[in-house]
C-alpha cells in the first residue's frame, strides 16, 4: 500500500510539473503580444534607468495626481479620473514595476516612490503644485511627497489611507502579505491569472483593470508588491518622521464607515496635521471608497482643488 501511495504521489507531482511547464510555456509565448493586445494609456516617462507609466487627461490646474494602493495600479482610478477631467488636468500612474511600469530600483519605500514621482512629473512637464490623492498605501507616499516638496503640494485628499502608527501589526503581516503575493506571481507566470479570467481577479477590480488584468495584476505587479510590502515597516518609519514636521498643506481624510473604534481618532489626528484639514466618513464601509462612493472622492478633490485657488 505505501509503495502504491508513493507511485500516486509521484505521479501527482509529474503531471503538476507538466502543467506548470505547460503553462509557463504559454504565460510567456501570450507575453510577446501584450503589448499589442492591452496597450498602455498614457505613455512612458523615464525617470533615471527606467520608465513610468503616465495617463494625463483633461485641463485646468492645480494639476491633480493620483496614487494607488498596494497590488493596484493607475486603472484603480479609472472612473474618478474621467469624472475629474472635465474640468481639471488630472494624472495618474503605475509606480515601478506594476502595469506598465518598468521595474525600479530598491528598496522599494514610499520616500524611494516619492522622489521617483517628483522626477516623473518634472520629466512630463506636468506643473506644480499638486492636488496629491492617495489610496491605502499610496496616502502615505503622497504624505511624504508633501513633507519633503511642500513648495509643490497644494492639498492632499487621503483615501483610507494607511495608518503609519501600524508598524506593530506590519511585523506580522509583513510575511504573511508578501507569501500571498508570491503565490499570486507563481499562478500569474504560469497562465492561470490569464486562463482564469475574473476568476483571479480581485472582486472589485475596476472595468479597466479587468480588460488589462494579465498586464495590471501581472507577475511584474506582484514582484513590485512583494517588494513594497517588504519595505513597510520603513516606510512607516519615514511617514511617522514626516509627521513631527510643521503643519502641511490642507487635507481631506476619507474613511469609511464602520471601522475599528479607533480609526475615527486616528483620521483626526492626521487631519489636525494639516493647515486645514478635515474627516470625512464615507457610508460604505468598503476599502475602496473610490470604488462604492466615486463621486465622494471627487467631491473631495474637487474642494481640495478649489480652495487652492483662493
């Protein structure tokens, strides 16, 4: 019965060793068209030894840019942005390694994302000073670049935003978030993201991150992630050092509703840091208050935006 059990087994782990084979095969043969088939939107800005995605649309100033959150890319924004344009310049992007983002340089911190998206607004010839956006993860690097370009930072509008008091909870979510990352790679790079289709897709996706889901959540996307995760706990080391600085320019912070007992506190908190900042309490009680309540966050935006104007 054991050797049966053995012949089983070992039966088992060859034909997965086709099937991986198999679909690595055709992961990279279907590759060679992507480009073809889920062209970018915007273009290719090079920032020093690699290139970022940037989709600009629309006039007016201040000019308004968007940050995604951990595992997402530009098209997370896709309807706040195409209801933004009428009216407002408005750009979003693909951090290094994520879309159709080259990959970058580590270690992969919000200061290092940053700075690399200073250089890619100065290289676009997108004028300052910004109306800054962040979602999750992308509040803290958009809280950074106001700290450390306070001359180009109009307003900030935060999303969710991640908490950087939260380093205690990382050091064990880090390892955790960062396995799961790897796994989704491995099923990317061996076909399954792109013969399963919405099936892998994350639930809330966005119509444009799921025509270009094999690009969007791509193996590239999840070796960025992986990295960015990795880089947490420094990088809330460098939000929290951020925070001891003078008042910042004025914020909105979104939140949803129904959260820890302490988020609420928390959202003050950073908002009290700002020059004029405000909390928001959105209804849904989603993460992706972008997603449940677009015209929330354009509100918000909007307000942030006109009152640099003043």
């Amino acid at each position: 019965m054991m050797r049966k059990a053995r012949r089983l087994l070992a039966w088992c782990a060859g034909l997965v060793l086709v099937a991986a084979c198999a679909g690595l095969g055709y992961e990279t043969a279907a590759r060679r068209g992507d480009a073809a088939r889920f062209p970018p939107p915007g273009r290719l800005v090079d920032v020093g030894g690699h290139r970022l995605h940037l989709r600009c649309t629309g006039s007016g100033g201040p000019v308004v840019v968007l940050e995604a959150g951990l595992v997402e890319s530009s098209a997370s924004w896709e309807v706040v942005q195409r209801r933004l344009s009428a009216g407002l310049r408005v750009c979003s992007y693909d951090r290094a390694g994520y879309a159709w983002s080259e990959q970058g340089p580590g270690p992969r911190t919000a200061g290092r994302a940053a700075a690399e998206l200073r250089a890619l607004l100065a290289a676009a010839g997108e004028p300052g000073p910004y109306v800054l956006a962040g979602h999750s993860y992308g509040g803290e690097i958009v809280r950074l670049f106001a700290a450390r370009y306070r001359d180009l930072t109009a307003g900030l509008v935060l999303v969710d935003a991640t908490d950087e008091g939260a380093a205690a909870a990382m050091r064990v979510s880090r390892p955790l978030v960062a396995a799961q990352l790897t796994v989704n790679q491995a099923l990317a790079r061996i076909g399954l993201l792109r013969l399963a289709g919405d099936l892998l897709v994350p639930g809330d996706a966005t119509a444009a991150a799921r025509a270009a889901a094999p690009v969007v959540y791509g193996p590239g996307s999840m070796v960025a992630a992986r990295a960015e995760a990795w880089a947490s706990l420094d990088s809330a080391r460098e939000v929290a050092d951020a925070a001891r600085e003078p008042a910042g320019p004025p914020v909105v912070v979104v939140i949803p509703s129904g959260g820890p007992p302490d988020a609420l506190d928390q959202a003050r908190r950073v908002a009290a840091r700002s020059t004029r900042g405000r909390v928001v309490v959105a209804a849904t009680s989603e993460h992706y208050v972008q997603y449940w309540q677009p015209d929330l966050v354009v509100a918000a935006i909007r307000e942030t935006a006109a009152f640099t104007k003043r």
